[in-house]
C-alpha cells in the first residue's frame, strides 16, 4: 500500500464516507493521515467545544460539510440553564475569516442567533445546505438573510426550533431567479405565511422533493401546492380542515392520487380526521410515518389509516393509539424498523399504551431495531418476550411515565427484563431505562451491552457499584448520562482515564460532591469538568462535601472554555 | 454460560410471592446475591427516590394533595400505581422535549355538546384565556341557545337558558368556573351545555344524552 500515489489512495479514500470509517482510516499510520485529512469533506463535531474550529479548519483544509452539536441531550428537558451555551458564532466566523468554502452546516441542540445566519449568508457563495435542529436564538429575519443571499440553497430544513416568528416576510427574499430548491421544512414556525409567496415559490423550484409546511398553510394551498408538485417524495402537512364534501376536497384527492413518489408523510397539525381518506392513495407507497403531532387523529380514524400503510418502516405516532392499535400496526406493517410511541398527555398522567402495545409490536414486526416508547406500565415477562422476539435491536428506550414503578404484575424491579434486552440484543447502542431498577441491571448493563455507546439512567440503581459495573463493562460507551440516582465519588473516580474514551458524562442529582469533581479534575487536564450550581455561588467553592447539583464533564482539545456564562464553572 | 430466560420466567409469575424468589431467574455469575430487603424496601441508602423528587417541587398544589399523599412511607414508592393526585411536575420528567409538549398544548380541542341540538362541535379551548371568552364563543356558536354562566348572570333570547358543564379527566361533571382557568383547560375533557331544569342545584353525575367517547 505504501507504493500507491497519494491519488490512487485519495481515490479510494472518496469511496469511505462514513466518519467512522474516515477516522478509522486516519488512524492506520502517517500518511493515510495526511491524505485522508486534506482530502475529508464532511466532518462530523459530536461536541462543539471538544476542538476549536481553527483546528478543524487546519487538519482538514478540503471542509465543505460540517454537522455541530452543542448542549448536552439533558438540555431538551429542560435540566441545562438556559444560557449554558452551544453558540454557533464563532465557527461561522472562524469558517469565513478562513474562506473555507462551506456548502453544508448541520446543527443540533446550538444557539444560532440572527447575526449568525446573515453572517453565514454572506460568506460562502456555493452553501447549499442548512439544516438545524431543536436550535434557538434566531428569527424569521434571519431566514430571510439565508433565503435573500444564498442564490445556490437547496435545503432549508428546520427541525423543532424555537424560532421568533417576524411574521412571513422572509420567504419572499427568495429570488424569483431561485429555483434551486430541493427540500424546504418551516414546519415548526408559528407565524403566518404569504400564501401566494408559497405557491410562486414551489411553481418554481422543479426540484423539490421535501416540503414540510406549517399549521398556517391551510387545505387549499395544499391542494394548489401538491398540483404543482406530483414529484415530492416527503410532504409535511400543516392544517388540514375542510368539508370532505367540496370541490376543493375532490381537488386534493385528484392532486394526492398523482403524488405517487411520496413515501414520508408528517404534520396534519390541525386536522378534521374526516378528510383523511383523501390520503389513502398514498398510503401503500409509505415507508415513513409521522403522527406524533397530531393529536386530532385519534382511535379509529388512526387504525383505518395505518391499515393502508403495508410498508411503513418508520412509524412516529402519540400513545392515544392505545394497545389495540398497536396490535393493528403490528399486523399490518411487517417491515417495520423505528417505532416511537409519545405521551398525548405530557405532563405526569396516564399514557394510553402498556406493555401489552409492546409484546405486540415485537411479535409482529421482526425487523424493529429502534424503539421509543412511552408507556404506563411495564413487565418484566414482557421485556423478556420482546428481547426474544427481536434480538436486532440497535436503539431502545423505554419511558413509563411513573420512573421508579415496578414490575406491574410482580411488583419486582425492572431487572431482569432489561437483562434480557441486553443480553439478546447484542448489537445495542442506545438504551435508556425507566422503572424501579437496583444494581443489579447495571451489572448485566456492564456483563452484556459490549457495543451500548449511550446510556441514559434516570432514579436508579442503589449505590456506586451500579455506576461501576456500567464504567467497567461497557467498553465502547461514548455517553453516559445520569440523573436522580444514587452515584457518588466513588464512581465517579474509579476509573478516570475512561472518560477520554467517552465524549461527556452528564450527573445531576446525584451524590458527587463538589471535592470529588475537583479531584477529577486535578487529575485529567484535558477534561472539561463543568459544574452548575443554581445556589449560592459564595459559600460553595469552599465547601468540598458539598453535593453538586449538575455535572458535565467532556473530553476537550480546547482547553476551558471562554464563554461560559456565571453560574458554570469550569474546575 | 446459558442462562435460562423466557418460558421459565411466564411460568413463575404466577407462583405466590414465597415461591417466587426460589424460581426467580437471574443473568448474574454464581455467587452474586440480592438481598430480598434490596428489592423490596424502600429507599436504599441516599438515593432520592422519585416521589420525594415531587414533593421537592410541589409548590402552590400543595393544597391540592391529600394529607395521605405526602404522608406515604417510603415503601409506597414501589407500590405507588399512580402518580400523585395533584399532578406535580418534576423537572424534566417525562422526558419530553417543551416543543413537542407546546404542540400538544395548543391542541386542546374539546367536543361541546348542547342539550336540544342535534350536532355537536369543536372548541380549541387553548384559544381563550378566560371563562368569559368561551362562553362568548359558545354563544355564538350556538346562538339560538343562552348559557348561564358562572357568574349566574343570563341573558335570554328566546327563553331557553343553559348551564356549562364539563366532564373532567376524572370522569366526573362539574360546574364551568369553579377552577382557576388554567387548570380548566388542563383538566377538561369535554363540555356539555345542559338544560337548566336538569342542572337544578346539583352537579350531574352521569350524563344522559351524550354522545360515544371516541376520538
């Protein structure tokens, strides 16, 4: 291999496009470094304040696509200060004052403020791509700098962002000479839109084959839309509300019928449940799914609708389609890979599904690797059942709404039954737990899960040797992330080096005091050992027996951190 | 190793509770023990145990609980089948993101049925910020009718007067205006504008003429 030009391996190189892979091949020996730096296009920064832009810019000269992410995964509920950070700024800035010839950037959990998007309209002149996910500290006046100067956009694709709507203004700056569009996603704004800008601006753009609209888009403009625009292959329903008995409804159903390429259908965030037979056309070219915003669809109208969908591989749906739907999903769509099942009622209520809805999906559906499930109750027979019914399971998280409940027949700990998850599945990543759970789990946690890299633990476990056997076992974890449950210093530091193989380890609520933290420190420099105390700052620096509310802590090239607000310190 | 997992554990969940910890299945190496006072007692050690968690933060439903509730020994944790009665949010929990849970707010749509009247309809209860712009609302809707309101104040049109009530998530009707409004909203599951005569003094119980709970 080493007499091969630097080309030939370049070429090569072009064919693995994976980060994983590329790391892996940066890894081999000196020269597969260099070459596979200087010729990596896509980068992938799992936390934005693990490395400096510079030195991303530097090692990798050829950028054009980055994805950044920012807070911590605790942050979506709620338990990261608000302004803890994750700003995106600087790397814009940095990207443009080194005329890196940006096209793509993805986001996810960062703040992005207006500044931030004019700057990134006006600096790359090929930027194609911008994609951000449950991001916020932006405008609609900033999309409209995106939609004004970026003549080669092709996705604009906003994901569960806060955003401050200005009102529609903004999809007007897209030029009338723009017709470059591919995929467009403002589903998740709250304001009103120029309908008439909307239809102009889809009439145009042959391209697009994404288009997620807003609840301010109403049925008409669907129907005029979807005239236009037979190609699309994932549709985003805003409001869906009319007479089923009009002309327009006839419209629709004669505009729906010719979407044949349609295979991704989400949002009817206002919907007159009668009117969906309009979509049934389509339903038997669908492979993905998503109802979870959509709490109008309920009981029958939910069922009717899924016994179209015989290829549904991805299914997003609220848990009012009970147990009993559940069973319909698990006779009707075999090929199903990802189910997420959300709480209708996200405040601590009931949920709709049991354990039942479960066993019933895993029996069903053999194929299923990726599940969310929310859920009242949950059994240990059940766990077991599903573990031996799908061993490929890849991502597994249970939610029951009561966190510590037990076993709902035997009133036992949820052990076993997450023992038997983890020991048949041999292949899962992601897991995370809820239930009355002791030590016990986690020694299967640790004896089992060979290739678990994230773990999310919530009011569980007895003692330190829970934590341990997770530390000690789980050799590939990469996030570790823990609140409300029994773990001290003694975990914390029983194997510090471990932590430089793992990107972050969120602990909150839990018994690590502020002196084992301090000791962590001490003895890894290139941990960023962050605490956040919402208390008294001034008496707790000295006190080491003191517990620490929240701890974050990631591996960094970096060094501290410059724009960490007050109430984060950075031991 | 092969653990014996599945059938052997379906079969044993029906043995009584001395039984149970001899047939009990484990993945654990030989020699590894769990106490049964681990399993079924309560706090162990420091660990916050998740109703104490609530209490932390329950703030002005304090004087929805019940004296029981915050009274429960710490072995009710595993027993607790329900969440508190008042309904207190820990932080984070459930683990939903505020988006998503703000998506589901602004849906609150309810069925109003109206005694006399042949259709029902919708309200977005999530549209109103107060009692009084419901009923207005109401009124329009169903303009040949008049609703008393909370206030007992009525205004006639043709005679026929009506009393809110609403079915809340308990299953019981109740009287509109007796909660703050925000709770209203949480709690409602629909509404029912009723014939004065039947509302006569008593909050009804049991509805007559409603219509099938689906959807």
């Amino acid at each position: 291999m080493n007499y091969f030009p630097d080309e030939v391996l370049e070429h090569v190189f072009d064919f693995v496009t994976s980060s994983r892979d590329r790391n892996a091949l940066s890894q081999v020996c000196k020269s597969w470094y260099r070459i596979e730096s200087s010729s990596r296009q896509k980068v992938f920064i799992g936390n934005c304040y693990a490395i400096s832009p510079e030195r991303v810019i530097e090692r990798f000269p050829a950028l054009k696509s980055i994805a950044l992410k920012g807070k911590p995964h605790f942050a979506d509920f709620n338990l990261v200060p608000h302004e803890w950070g994750g700003f995106v700024y600087p790397w814009i800035e940095a990207f443009a004052r080194n005329r890196v010839g940006l096209e793509e950037l993805r986001l996810k959990r960062m703040v992005v403020s207006d500044d931030s998007l004019e700057l990134l309209s006006r600096s790359f002149a090929n930027f194609k791509s911008l994609v951000l996910v449950s991001c916020e500290g932006f405008t609609t006046d900033g999309l409209a700098a995106i939609a004004a100067n970026c003549r080669c956009l092709r996705e604009l694709d906003l994901q569960e962002n806060e955003v401050e709507d200005h009102r529609g203004h903004w999809l007007s700056c897209f030029h009338d000479s723009h017709t470059s569009l591919v995929s467009l996603n403002f589903a998740c704004l709250k304001g009103d839109i120029n309908l008439g800008v909307l239809e102009r601006l889809v009439a145009r753009s042959p391209n697009l084959r994404s288009l997620r609209l807003n609840r301010a888009v109403p049925f008409d403009t669907l129907q005029k839309i979807l005239m236009q625009s037979p190609n699309l292959v994932d549709l985003g329903v805003g409001s869906y509300v009319h007479d089923p008995d009009s002309e327009t409804y006839d419209k629709l159903v004669t505009a729906i019928e010719k979407c044949k390429s349609v295979r991704s259908l989400s949002g009817f965030l206002d919907v007159a449940p009668h009117c969906l037979p309009a979509f049934h056309s389509i339903c038997p070219n669908l492979t993905s799914l998503n109802l979870s915003y959509a709490p109008g669809i309920q009981g029958g109208e939910l069922t009717k609708l899924i016994r179209h969908c015989r290829k549904l591989q991805r299914l997003w749906i609220l848990d009012c389609i009970g147990d009993k739907g559940l069973e319909v999903v698990a006779s009707t769509c075999k090929d199903l890979q990802e189910l997420r099942v959300f709480p209708s009622d996200p405040y601590i209520g009931h949920a709709a599904v049991t354990e039942e809805g479960l066993v019933a999906i895993s029996s069903g559906c053999p194929k299923l690797h990726s599940i969310l499930y929310f859920c009242q109750q949950m059994t240990n027979a059940a766990l077991i059942t599903v573990a031996k019914n799908c061993p490929n399971f890849i991502r597994f998280r249970l939610c029951i709404l009561d966190p510590t409940k037990p076993d709902a027949v035997t009133q036992q700990p949820l052990d076993e039954g997450f023992g038997a998850i983890v020991h048949s599945c041999r292949g899962l990543r992601r897991l995370s737990l809820t239930g009355l759970l002791t030590d016990q789990v986690f020694l299967y946690i640790g004896m089992y899960a060979e290739q678990l890299e994230m773990l999310s633990i919530a009011f569980a476990g007895d003692s330190d040797k829970g934590m341990q056997y997770v530390l000690n076992g789980c050799k590939r974890l990469r996030k570790l992330e823990i609140r409300d449950s029994p773990f001290g210093n003694g975990a914390l530091l029983m194997d510090v080096g471990k932590y430089e193989a793992m990107r972050s380890l969120w602990m909150s609520s839990c018994e690590v005091t502020l002196g084992g933290c301090k000791t962590l420190a001490k003895k890894m420099p290139r941990l960023n050992v962050e605490i956040m105390n919402e208390n008294e700052q001034t008496d707790f620096i000295f006190d080491d027996a003191q517990k620490v509310d929240k701890m974050y802590l990631y591996r960094t090239l970096a060094g501290q951190r410059k724009d960490a607000p007050d109430f984060v310190w950075t031991l | 190793m092969s653990p014996e997992i599945g059938t052997h554990q379906l079969e044993s969940d029906t043995a009584g509770d001395m039984n149970f910890k001899e047939t009990e299945l484990t993945l654990a190496l030989p020699g590894e023990s769990r106490t049964l006072k681990e399993m079924n007692g309560g706090k162990i050690g420091t660990k916050r145990g998740f109703l104490e968690t609530v209490d932390l933060n329950l703030g002005s439903l304090r004087a929805d609980c019940s004296d029981k509730d915050r009274n429960e020994s710490e072995n009710d944790v595993l027993t607790a089948a329900k969440p508190p009665a008042a309904k207190a949010q820990v932080v984070g929990w459930p683990p939903v993101r505020d988006y998503r849970k703000n998506a589901m707010k602004s849906c609150k749509y309810v069925k109003v049925a109206v005694d006399g009247a042949p259709y029902l309809r919708k309200v977005n209860l999530e549209m109103y910020n107060s009692y009084e712009q419901l009923l207005s609302a109401l009124e329009d809707m169903f303009s040949c009718f008049t609703i008393r309101n909370y206030l007992n104040e009525r205004k006639m049109v043709n005679g026929v007067e009506n009393v809110p009530t609403y079915e809340d998530k308990d299953g019981d009707w109740m009287m509109l205006g007796d909660v703050p409004w925000k709770m209203f909203v949480e709690s409602c599951k629909r509404l029912r504008l009723m014939k004065s005569s039947e509302a006569n003094g008593l909050a009804p119980r049991t509805p007559s003429k409603c219509s099938s709970t689906s959807g």
